[in-house]
C-alpha cells in the first residue's frame, strides 16, 4: 500500500491539512481540509485564537485520517516564526498567544537599544532586527508590566504549542527556535546571557529538538477524537520557511559559497542562501541579514521582506468597498498597465497594517513627489515592480555576504502563481528564475518526515 503523510501547514492568513502520498519514488500531495486564519483584536491588543486554531487542526487531521485510514504513517505541523505561548504552573496557557502586529511593538527596539546594544545583541544571535522578533516581544510585556512574564514556566513557539497539545511533548524545535532572537546560532543553544542582561526568565527556554524529531504517538484523548491511535508525530522544520527552503530543487552540495540563491514568496518574502556557517560581522549587522537554522544542518542568511502583503490588502480594501477582484484579474490589470511609473519600499513602516493599504501607497508615492497610481492596476503594478526591484537590491547584498556570484534565483511558494512577478523578478535580477513548487512549504514538511521514517535516504 502507497504510505501516506499529513503535513499541517498555517500561514498567517490561512491553513491546510495536506496529504502526500508515497509510491516509493515520488509524493503526490492532495489538500484535505483548509481554513482561514488571522489576527483577532480585543482589549486594544492583537492575539492569534489558538483554541480556534486547534479545532481547525483536529478537524483536518480527522479528515484525513477517515479519507486515508491505517495508510497514514506521521504528521509534521509548521507554522510562521516569531510568535509563541507561554505556559505557567500545571501546563495552564496563561493567554492567548499575541500577534506579531500586536501595537505593543511599537518603538521597542529602541527602548530594548537603550539596555543592550543593538551590536552586542548580534554577536550573540546573528539575527535581523525586526520588532516582531521573540526576543522584543519579551521585552515588550516587560515595558508594559505584563504579570504574563511573572507566571511563565515554558515559552513555546507556536508549533511547538501545537504539538504539545498533539502529543504532550514540550520541546523547542531548532529552526523555530533561531527565529526568536534568542539563540546563538553558532553553538545552538540558547542566548542565556543575553536573557540575563535583560533580566528575562531564561528558565522558560527548553529544549531544543531537531527536525526529524519523532515526539512520540498523538495523545490519548486526541488519538480518540481523531479516530487514529497509530499516529506518530514528526518534527519537520516547524518554521514554514525553513520546511519551503528545504524543497528547492537544487542539486548543488551546501557550501559556503553557492551559486543559487531561493526567495520563499508569500506574504512575506523570504530571500537568501544556504551556507554551511552563519555570517555574523559587521557587515551582516550593517545589511540587516539574518541567520536562521535550516533542515539538515544548514544556515539559512536571508532577508525579510514584505511580500505579497501589500497586493493582499489592496484586494482586502477593493472587496469591502464592492469590487472582488480575482488574483488574476488584479494581475492581468496590471500587466495592461505602463510600466516603471512609481516605486514604493515595501518594507516602510506606512505599509505595517495601515487603515487603507491602496491610500498607503499613494500616500508614498506622493509623499515622493512620484506619479501618483489611480487604479487598482496602477497600484498593484506599482506594488509588484517594487518588490522585484527589492529583490535585486537584496540580490546584491548576498553575493557581498558570500563572495560568490549567484547565477540562479528559485522561487517557491505561493507567490509562483504570480508570473508576473516572476518575470519581473527575472528582469529585474538578469538571472535565471526557477518557479515551483507552489506548495514548497507543505513538500518540505513531507519530506522530513519520509527521511525520519526511513523511506527516503537524506536530504540529498
């Protein structure tokens, strides 16, 4: 009988059960359940509803498991970095865990500056500076006198969340883990010191597991809710870029001067190199780079970008005032459009979560005294072509890191489908551009778990 895997994956905006089935020589995968996912404001804050968020879990896996029976062998869950739930005493989730657009990040990097330096923070981690990096929410409960931190016992990224309560396993996956701004990626262990110097609880920081992590059999009340006491769950690379670099299909052997580089295009973007050994110097602190764990021993020095974010809230702004553009319909609108007439940076803070993301972005094209986009087309190829331009920047900047010429850039994810933004990409990089797969993410998560249950030999 073909094996088959489920790999739970959710995105910010969404999630969804999928189903690979393994012949021996190639995985097939078929979406067995999806649902919405987003913020939830109340109280003046931003929180996930992780409960919400379970029901969701449990249902997909139940999916699958009636579709699929005794043929389902293991599980993998991966989800976005950075955010994460506290337990207290008696594993009680003291709150719902908050969002990385929480307004309680405003200006914390620079109260967080003041205590520790921002180049001592990145000898230690080697990380991006971003506010919604773990590390500044801590802080950020911290200048806002939070009891949360009080009570804490376990801080648990939000995948890690959601296989404890699979499995009742506590443990901090690896890739996950170098999200948080609080691991040392050259020793792979936590940055006690730099919880000390904050005079954070580092106690809360548990142990760290790699992908390929068996945890063990699916709890005893959920194995009955699901209908399947035989499931094992796997950790894949939990961070869902970590899993989408994982499926570029590159044949070249990890070194610490490659000639590819990968964007994992979604609503963010994510652009870098695999490496055998983090880049931490002055330069890498200068660019702003990042250093996070990959699958199989890797290094993965990458970017943020804001990705399709933007397009995504243009179209959310049209559909509440009556015009429910299609994603085709938006990019065939701005393929018809002149091209090269305004630019934005997508990473400027106007663009964080504004009222109105199309004012947003004519507000900055004004404020630059640009041509100002009229229409949904003018905005969407305005967004599009400034994302390609980033591209080409960040481009730079990794062939100065390494040292070595990039000749082929891989994208993968969902933003494939736009191949409009391929193209411009590829023109605007003047490289080779490798679209798919689509479902990078998802693929990455199953083929950790083929490797951990002996059906494929490694990564290679």
């Amino acid at each position: 009988m073909q094996q088959v895997y489920l790999a739970v994956d959710i995105g910010g905006s969404s999630g969804r059960v999928v189903a690979g089935e393994f012949d021996g020589r190639t995985i097939a995968l078929e979406e067995v359940y999806r649902f919405e996912n987003g913020g939830s404001a109340a109280n003046d804050r931003m929180y996930w509803d992780m409960l919400k968020q379970w029901e969701h879990i449990v249902d997909g896996v139940s999916a699958a498991s009636a579709k699929y029976g005794e043929r389902v062998v293991s599980l993998g869950l991966d989800t976005w970095g950075v955010d994460f739930g506290l337990l207290g005493k008696n594993d009680e989730l003291i709150s719902n865990p908050f969002h990385y657009r929480d307004p309680q990040l405003d200006g914390i990097l620079e109260w967080g500056f003041e205590r520790v330096s921002r180049e001592e923070i990145f000898a230690q981690t080697g990380l991006q500076f971003m506010e919604i990096n773990s590390l500044f929410q801590l802080l950020a409960l911290q200048r806002r006198e939070s009891p949360i931190l009080e009570f804490a016992e376990h801080l648990l990224m939000i995948p890690d969340l959601f296989n404890w309560l699979l499995t009742g396993v506590k443990a901090n996956e690896f890739t996950n883990a170098t999200t948080t701004q609080l691991l040392n990626p050259r020793t792979g262990e936590w940055a006690t010191g730099l919880m000390d110097q904050f005079e954070l609880p580092a106690k809360i920081l548990g142990e760290i597991a790699l992908p390929g992590t068996k945890l063990g059999k699916l709890r005893p009340s959920v194995a009955k809710e699901i209908g399947n006491n035989d499931l094992e769950v796997v950790l894949p690379g939990t961070h869902d870029t970590a899993s989408a670099v994982m499926a570029v299909p590159s044949t070249e052997s990890l070194s610490n001067q490659p000639n590819w580089c990968y964007i994992s295009s979604g609503t963010w973007s994510l652009m870098g190199v695999e490496v055998v050994d983090p880049i931490i110097n002055d330069q890498c602190l200068a660019l702003n780079f990042t250093n996070e764990g990959g699958v199989g021993g890797s290094v993965r020095v990458l970017k943020n970008i804001t990705g399709l974010w933007i397009v995504q809230q243009c179209r959310q702004a049209w559909k509440e005032e009556g015009r429910d553009y299609s994603w085709g319909e938006l990019v065939d609108l701005a393929a018809a459009c002149k091209p090269l007439q305004s630019f934005i940076d997508p990473d400027h803070g106007s663009f964080g979560n504004p009222e109105s993301m199309p004012v947003a972005v004519q507000q900055f094209c004004g404020d630059t005294m640009q041509p100002i986009p009229e229409t949904p087309g003018e905005i969407v190829r305005c967004a599009l072509e400034s994302l390609a331009l980033k591209y080409q920047s960040v481009l730079g900047m990794l062939e100065s890191l390494t040292g070595s010429a990039i000749e082929l850039v891989h994208i993968v994810g969902g933003g494939t489908q736009n191949k409009l933004l391929c193209q411009m990409t590829a023109d605007a990089c003047q490289r080779q551009v490798v679209a798919g797969p689509m479902e990078a993410t998802a693929t990455g998560n199953l083929l950790v778990q083929l490797i951990a249950n002996g059906a494929v030999a490694s990564v290679a």
